[in-house]
C-alpha cells in the first residue's frame, strides 16, 4: 500500500543543522528530503493526526534531533538520522503551533548547565462551553518537555481561534497576531515554570496576518490584509526592560499608536493583497515580504528600498533561513517548495508535491473530471491553476513535469479568462487530449479550443500535436476518450453532436519515412438533436458508446453506422465506462435523480442498477470488475450504526463484479467529493521492492481524494483490509457469496437469484395483481404478454364470481 500526495505547504519547513536535509511536515508525518537531489531520503512517522510544527534542536552538523507537534495532541522526540523515535509526550489537546526558544537561541555548543526546556503551545480547548457568548477556543500555553507536563494552570493568553506562534532566532521574543493586534511576550533569561513572561500589545487599524522579529536588534514587523508592512522599532523597553538597559523617555513615538511601547513604527505599501511572508535575513539587513502576487521582495531595512525575485508563479506563504546563510526556502502555494541560493536568489531544486485543487468561476464551479490517469506507468494528469497539466507519479509519490496548456503570461491573483476543463489519456499514455474555453468578456467572445498532444520518445513529455478551434461551433465539450488500440478519438458535445478524430499515421513518400500527427476529423454523429453528455469506447475499439442525455447509442466507429439504442435512466448519463474486456457497459447519472446502472449489451438491456450519486468510476483491464465512488448519504452517515465507521468519512469506494450487484468489498473514505478512482498496471520496480510473497498483482486501484492526496493498493488482497470497512475473501466472478459490509451503509439487498427470471404465472392464482408485477422491471415479460395476462386474470375472477 502507498499512501501519498500530501501538502508540504501546511506547516514551515525545517533545515537540518548541516543544511543537507529539509524537514518538511505532509499530513500525519513529517518528510525528509535531500536539499541536493530535492528527493525524500526518509519520513518520521508515528503521529495520528496532522503534524504542525517541526523544530530541529540546534548542535553540531552531527547530531539530528528534533522536536514534533500534532493534532493528536502529543509532542514527540526524534533522531532524525535513523529515523527512531526517543520520547512522547501527551498533552491531550490539539497543538496547532509550537515554539521552543530555549533551545532556538542556544549556541551550537553551551558549556551551561543544562535546564529544563519549556515550550509554548497554541492549543484548541475542546472543553471550552460553546453556549458561552464569544467563546475563546485557541489559548497560548506553556508545556515543560523535560518533566513531561504541561505547566499547571498556566495560560499566556486566550483568542478566539488558536493563533500561529512565531519567535525570534535569538529565543528571547515570541509573539502572535490576534485580529488589529500584536502580542509579544520576553522570554525570562532563566526560564523556569514558575516564571511568568512578561507581555506588551502593539496595535493597528487594519487585520495583521503574519509577523517577524529581527534577529538581533529589538525590531519586530507585520504585514495586514491590505498589503501593508508595518515595522516597529525599540519595542518593549518601557515593559522588558532590565538594569543595564536603557528606556527611552522621549514622548516623541512617530508611527506608534496610542501608548504602545515602541519607539517608532513606520509603514511600506507594495503588496496589493494579504502579506503571507515575511521574514528577515540572517544578518537583519533586508526583510523578505510575499504575498499572492508571487512575488518576493527583499526589503532593505535601513532606507526601504526593494529588489524583486518576480515570476516564481504562485503565491507566497513561507520563508525558511538554513544554518547555510547561502541557501533558503521558499513554499509555494501550488504546493512548491523552492531552494534558493542567497544573496542571488536564485532557483536551485523545487521540491514537487501533488497540485491542489483550486476553483473554477461561474458555469464550471464543481467542475469535475479533473484526473486522468495513465494505466502502464502509474502517473496522474492534474489541470493547474496556471493553464497547465502535471504529470505526478502515484508510485514515487513526487512531481514528474508539467505542460503548458495554454500560454498565457498568467499570475496568481489575475482574474481567470481561461479554463482548462478536461484532460484525457490513451491507454498506454502515448496520446492526450486536453480542452479549454476561453470566458467571454462581459458577454461577448468566448471560445473552446482541443488539443491533441503526442509523447515524445526520447524526453518523455508531450508535445503539442494539433489545435482545433470550435470543434463543436460554440458548444461546450463534454467528453473525450481514445480509441484503446489505434490513433484515434471521440469528442462529443451539448451541441448535439459527437465527432471521430484520427491522426494521420506515418506516410511512405519516396523511400522515406515523414512524420505528420495532425488530427482530423473522420466523421460526426448526432442522435436526435439531443445533447451528446458522454463517450467512450469499448476494450476492443470495435464499438463506441454515447450518450444522448438519458439513452445510449451504440456506433460501428469505423463507418460512423448507429448499431443500436438502449436504456432510459432518469437522468442525463455523465460518464460512460466499458467493464473491461466483458460485455457489459456501465453508466453514470448524476442529479436531479442519481444513478449506477449496468447494461448488457448483448441483451441491449439493464442488468442491474442502484440509487447512488457516483463521483467516479474505474473499470479494471483484466477481469470483470468495476469500482465506483460514492458519496454517503447523510442519513446514513448520521445513523448510530455507523458512527464509529463514519467518522469524518463522506463516501465509499465499492468494488463490483459486472455479473453481480453486491459488492465484492467496501471502503469507506474521506474527502470524496472531487475525488477520483482509477486501475493502474503493476510498476515492476515497486512490485520487486514491496512483494516478498511472489503473488504480485496484476492491477491496482488508486483513490484520490477531493485534497489529491490518495492511497494505492491492491483491492484484492487482505492488505486492503487497512482501508476497509468491510471485505469478502476473493474475487468472486460465477458464484454469489452473500452480502457483506455495504448493507450497514445502505441497508439490506434484496436477494438475487441469477440465471432465474421471475415470470408471470401464465395461470390466474386468487391473487393476481400482487404477483404479476413482482420483481425488477428490466425482469418483466413484454407489455402484450403482461396486459393479457392481467386481464385474463381479472375476468376469470369476475365469472367466479357470478357463479
């Protein structure tokens, strides 16, 4: 199993004392990459909840220990260069941010006697009485790691919301922003749990949203919402002052408002949103400052001047200084991390997560079918917020490379004009095709462009192929799927209509071979004026399946000839899906009347289907089965049966066999809507390393969640059991085995008997209408069969009667 995806942009990043690791907190562990190679050497695993705060314990480039904060409410003590796990201390609340400044201003190597280390937590208090008017929930507490306890009835300050803690690098300042103030508390020179920290509150007008100390010298910034930086100097010495420190009486305090003990405050405007960085260098002589614009500008703190690093493409969150003052860090909203070289800048390695989900305006808000999967090499295709598509590899868990959709001069913060709303795949990941519409400009213009893009053979990265502009005159496309075999592809429309697309293959001209990839369009189908809502081709590529609204057609893809019409579902069918090499074709309706339907396409009629709202659907390659996502309805998810099970989880993952209604296994997951499901070949280096039984599986299954953050594994064996709810033993294909653990979610089934269709009783019983039209309709005899049958039936029972 293999879980990944997880965001490095949650929590600031942490250098090891050599500068040679980076400690990066991703979802319940913390992840350890090589600032060289920008690849993870090793995790620390072991917390249950989210980790949110990494602190590596200053020393010599030897030692590799640090200190970890977490949701679970506990604080551990690791040696990173093993990795191994040395202590734990629970202090059973949830900490959302941790500061240790004994050891942050400790020398790397202290003669002093050693004194117990205390920490500053900004913790959630559960217990907190919610019918309390204005509640405080976050509070600033003071945690004895030493002894292992907290310090008992203790509490530096309460907010409403737990607040983000920052401390300066010499240890002896810590501070949070609260709403229009700033707090900042003197952390006593010899700190013990009896000693209180003394604090002062510096004010302004606007909402603050990130601060930071100078390391040497009494100065303290924040940035507010507005985009304003604002920079006290000689903070706190009225408040913290000592013996051989000098207080400034002077009534004059430019910039300080009202008796804030400060010295001075002044105030520098670029940014024109939310300042979400903000940190100075090691030497103290520029402040660094970023925000959504993606820009880092590097304050010269003595005069105010400023250089710009520009175009890093995404917004800013966090600056992190290494003990190598020529090398930092830099996250990034996509989920970046960037090395940069200092003084210069420049962009040394990037750290690759998964892309996060983001947005889309108006029309396309919940826009879906934002993952298309490669099945032989275990990639994922994501659409970017910058036009784009990245390649990200499930196995390997890290970025591969990404394509330019689009290019547009786009940065973070423009209004979006252009939306890549689909991205499809080949079979065996030689071919994409993506689609994106331009929106209209107040009203007028607008424009839907395909593309089909080609996998280079030696580089490995697609190359633009062919453009097409309005392929279906101005109607929104609504799916594209490839041709399993050849070089070919459907692209269907609301317009009414469905287009063949073929790319022109390799032309012997002359004894030479010349390379020409366009596509072109080979024919187009239509159904009755009605909007075409789905394609896709079977296993063999000798029939292509479409939707019109709610029914099915059927084409001969070679002579563009109808072949046949099927079912009526009870909504428009926005997925259609062949179920591997089998007979049977599954389809997907959504709202107002959600829909899973099986139809079998020898019969031409509904096998089997279910009242569910899908999210997405997956068919294996090999055998006759199919997954789908599901989301729970809240009845159930609020039911006390499922109480324990539903924690937190929205949806289920359920594994059908196509000849069978019950599910093979159930999984109930987190975070499933927006989520996608796929089957994915074997990676034989993964199988060598992670397979020691020899039974290496011929398919796994993917689930990405509605975060992209997902888990892999193989369905079939008892492995899965770790992301189950429930579970049958094997793959069942001819033989029924009874229910399992879906019925605690939707209730009990009805029992199915196959091979046995319930007819009609040809002769009347005493009863009739209660039988006639027992069992499911797609079972029923024909409608002439069933009216002669019913009336026979009624005046047999009136003559009894009259006699």
């Amino acid at each position: 199993m293999i879980r990944g995806g997880s965001s490095y942009i949650s929590s600031p990043p942490a250098f090891s004392n050599d500068a040679k690791r980076l400690l990066v907190c991703t979802a319940n562990t913390v992840s350890i990459f090589s600032t060289s190679t920008a690849l993870q050497v090793a995790s620390l695993e072991g917390h249950t909840a989210a980790v949110t705060s990494v602190i590596v314990v200053p020393g010599t480039k030897v030692l590799c220990y640090c200190w970890t904060a977490s949701l679970d409410g506990t604080i551990r003590y690791w040696d990173f260069s093993v990795p191994e796990l040395l202590k734990t201390l629970d202090v059973k609340m949830p900490i959302f941010s941790m500061v240790i400044p004994s050891i942050v201003g400790q020398p790397a190597e202290s003669n002093e006697k050693p004194t117990d280390v205390f920490a500053y937590l900004s913790i959630e208090d559960k217990k907190v009485q919610e019918n309390r008017p204005k509640a405080m929930h976050g509070q600033i507490r003071k945690c004895n790691l030493t002894a292992s306890r907290m310090v008992g009835g203790l509490i530096l300050k309460e907010t409403p919301q737990p607040e983000f803690i920052t401390v300066s690098s010499s240890g002896k300042f810590f501070g949070i922003r609260n709403k229009r103030k700033l707090h900042v508390w003197s952390v006593p020179a010899i700190d013990s749990g009896r000693s209180l920290a003394k604090k002062i509150t510096l004010h302004h007008s606007k909402t603050l949203s990130v601060l930071a100390f100078h390391p040497t010298e009494r100065i303290v910034a924040a940035g507010d919402v507005t985009g304003r930086i604002l920079v006290w100097r000689g903070f706190g010495y009225r408040t913290f002052s000592t013996g051989d420190e000098l207080v400034n009486k002077e009534e004059e305090h430019p910039g300080v408002r009202g008796n804030d003990d400060a010295d001075s405050c002044s105030t520098w405007h670029w940014h024109s949103a939310k300042v979400k960085v903000l940190s100075f260098s090691s030497d103290g002589a520029y402040l660094y400052s970023g925000g959504k614009e993606g820009v880092l500008v590097v304050w010269q703190l003595d005069t105010g001047k400023k250089k710009f690093l520009p175009r890093i493409g995404s917004p800013l969150l966090c600056f992190t200084d290494s003990p190598d003052p020529t090398l930092s860090s830099i996250s990034c909203a996509d989920n970046l991390i960037h090395m940069l070289e200092m003084p210069s800048m420049d962009i040394l390695k990037t750290i690759s997560g998964i892309k996060l989900p983001h947005s889309f305006p108006g029309r396309y808000e919940g826009l879906s079918s934002g993952f298309a999967f490669d099945y032989t090499s275990g990639l994922v295709a994501l659409r970017t917020e910058s036009y784009g598509i990245q390649f990200y590899s499930l196995f390997d868990d890290h970025g591969m490379y990404e394509v330019q959709v689009c290019e547009r001069n786009h940065q973070p913060g423009d209004e979006i004009s252009v939306v890549v709303i689909l991205v499809a795949l080949s079979q065996d990941g030689s071919m994409m095709s993506t689609v994106e519409v331009k929106l209209p400009e107040e009203g007028i213009g607008g424009l839907v462009c395909l593309k089909f893009w080609a996998l280079g053979s030696e580089n490995k990265k697609f190359t633009l192929s062919t453009v097409i502009y309005e392929p279906h005159r101005d109607a929104r496309i609504s799916a594209v799927a490839f041709h399993p075999a050849r070089r070919m592809a459907v692209s269907s429309s609301y317009g009414g209509d469905f287009k063949v697309w073929v790319c022109n293959d390799e032309i012997q001209q002359k004894g030479q071979t010349l390379q020409n990839s366009g596509w072109a369009c080979l024919a187009v189908g239509a159904y009755k004026k009605k909007p075409m809502t789905a394609a896709t081709f079977s296993l063999d590529g000798s029939v292509l399946a479409v939707a019109a609204e709610t029914v099915i057609t059927l084409w001969d893809p070679n002579k563009n000839v109808l072949l046949a019409v099927i079912g009526e579902t009870l909504s428009p069918i926005v997925t259609l899906s062949f179920a591997g090499k089998s007979e049977y074709l599954v389809s997907v309706s959504q709202d107002p009347k959600p829909q899973l339907s099986v139809w079998n396409m020898s019969k031409l009629s509904l096998s089997w289907s279910y009242r569910l709202h899908i999210e997405a659907v997956a068919c294996a390659v090999d055998l006759l089965s199919f997954a789908v996502l599901a989301l729970l309805p809240e009845s159930s998810m609020c039911t006390e049966s499922n109480e324990s099970m539903s924690q937190g989880r929205d949806g289920a993952i359920l594994l059908f066999n196509v000849m069978d209604p019950v599910p093979v296994a159930t999984w109930s997951v987190r975070k499933a809507k927006g989520g996608g499901l796929s089957f994915l070949q074997g990676n034989p280096s993964f199988l060598e390393e992670n397979i020691s039984d020899g039974k290496a599986p011929k398919e796994f299954l993917v689930y990405v969640n509605g975060d992209h953050e997902y888990v892999l594994f193989d369905p079939y064996s008892n492995e899965a059991n770790e992301v189950s709810t429930a579970r049958r033993k094997g793959l069942v294909e001819h033989e029924e085995t009874g229910q399992v653990g879906y019925a605690s979610i939707y209730g009990e089934l009805p029992e199915f008997k196959r091979n046995q269709i319930s007819l009609v009783p040809s002769v009347p019983s005493e009863r009739p209408w209660e039988t006639i039209f027992s069992g499911s309709s797609h079972n029923l005899p024909p409608l002439t069969k069933l009216c002669a049958a019913f009336l026979e039936s009624l005046m047999e029972k009136r003559t009894a009667a009259v006699e």
